[in-house]
C-alpha cells in the first residue's frame, strides 16, 4: 500500500479533516491530520458512529466531555508525558525482568519471532515477495501447521513508541517507510487472522483493542459476535485505567463458521 499524498479537508463541510466531533470526543487533538486515504476514510466511518452515539448514550456524552477536558488541561498533559516517560525509560530492574520472563515463555514456546514477518502463514508465497522489499530477507515460511490448533489464543501484541520500526531502501518512493506508516495494522490483524484460523472450535479469544467507538474496533467487535456464543468487553482495573485501551473476550468462537473463514481472509489481505 501506498502513501499517498492527499488533501486534508473534509468532503462534506469543507473543514479540516479532524472534525470538531472527533475533537470533542478526544479521538485526535485540534492539530490532528489524516496522514493517508485510508486513514481518512477510516475517520469519517468513525465520525458518522461517534455522532450516532453521542446523540443515542448519555454516559459516552459524559466521558467525551472528560475527554475534552483531558485534551484541555496542562495537568492532563503532564501525567500523560510522565506516564509515557516511564514507559519509555524502564530501569534495570524492571528491563531485565521482563527480558529473562520473555526468554522462559520463548524456551517454554520453543521459538521466539516477529508475527509480522510469518509471509507463508498469511498467504504469501516467499517467491512471490520482490527482491527489493525492504525487508526480503527477514520474512518466514510456514511456522504452523493445520495441526497447531488451540482453546485459548491472546492477541496483545502491541507497538511500542521506542520500537524502531525503520525498513531498508525501496524502488517504491511512496512506500519508503511502511512499517513506520502501517505497523500497527499489521501487527493487529496479522494476530487476528492467524489466531481465529489456528483456533479449536469453541475456544476463547481475548483481544487488547482501543478505542470502542472508532470504525475499525467496531468491525472487529462485529466480525468477533457473529461468530461466537459471547462477546464482552472487559476494562482491568489494575492497568489501562487512563487509557483508551480495553479487552475483548470472545467465549464459544465458532473457527468453523464460514463467516470465521471470510473473516480470517480479510485480514490476511489487509
């Protein structure tokens, strides 16, 4: 996919593309532009939900309102950076920690790689993939079989803001960076895709999402319910608190179903 260069005004007033109504809700700041086309069809999808919402939910009017006056506030802003600075700056401790637990659920795993880069397992021949890709040599064959089936699958991959997400040089002149510009929906679908297909039927998917009322959650949370026994949404008190972040748990999924395979076909082709 390319990134394609656009205007950031708005089809129907003419305004920015930001919209005060995604302003008011605190799904972008005032000074928010839609990078690329997709992203700009995704915002006016989302638009046209979060008005629907906003006139229908008295409770979603209320947290827009905290939103807004998050965005507003200068103490918002400084719990925020430090919030991200602690992120960011892990200590030592914390760092090596996480480091040794990740290397005993990789010996526990028996391989540890980037889900991104299973070519093979989302449909792609490694033939097919130019020689000029900037990450050619990086991408996988076939890691699971049509064995490797499980009861519960987690998809919380996420992106961190101090991954380097740099790719070599391409003949494409749109496309120089793409994992800067496309990494979180490649990582996102690439484990919905893979998870749903690998699943048992009547297994359990639990999905870290953001964002409930924006387009591309709401698909995702409709593909999930037309496919399983239970859908819900579940907000831990113990972390994400502050965030716009919340689990899906999908209970009874039926992997069989043919709107399950259509599904996991999407994504792939994402």
């Amino acid at each position: 996919m390319k990134n394609i260069s656009i205007d950031t005004r708005s089809q129907d007033d003419g305004g920015p593309i930001h919209d005060e109504t995604l302003v008011r809700v605190g799904l972008c700041a005032p000074t928010y532009q839609a990078s690329h086309l997709a992203q700009r069809e995704t915002d006016e999808k989302t638009k046209a939900v979060v008005k629907y919402v906003l006139a229908e939910a008295a409770e979603f009017r209320t947290l827009s309102d905290l939103r807004r006056k998050g965005w507003e506030s200068s103490d918002g802003d400084k719990a925020f950076q430090e919030q991200r600075k602690r992120a960011d700056n892990l200590g030592k401790d914390v760092s090596e920690f996480n480091y040794k637990l990740m290397g005993r659920i990789a010996e526990e795993l028996q391989r540890f790689l980037d889900v991104t880069m299973l070519a093979e397992d989302m449909g792609i021949t490694l033939a097919d993939i130019p020689a000029d890709h900037p990450d050619a040599a990086k991408f996988l064959p076939r890691q699971l079989g049509e064995k490797d089936l499980f009861n519960l699958v987690l998809c919380d991959g996420h992106i961190l803001r101090t991954q380097d997400r740099s790719s070599g040089p391409t003949s494409d002149p749109d496309n120089k960076n793409y994992r800067e510009l496309y990494e979180i929906y490649r990582l996102k679908y690439v484990q919905l895709a893979l998870g749903l297909e690998h699943m048992k039927p009547g297994g359990t998917l639990v999905v870290l999402l953001h964002k409930v009322e924006t387009w591309n959650t709401l698909c995702t949370f409709r593909r999930l319910a037309r496919i399983s026994d239970r859908v819900q949404l579940h907000k831990p008190h113990v972390s994400h608190t502050t965030r716009s972040s919340f689990y899906l748990v999908a209970t009874g999924v039926d992997s069989t179903h043919p709107e399950a395979a259509d599904s996991v076909a999407k994504w792939k082709a994402v």
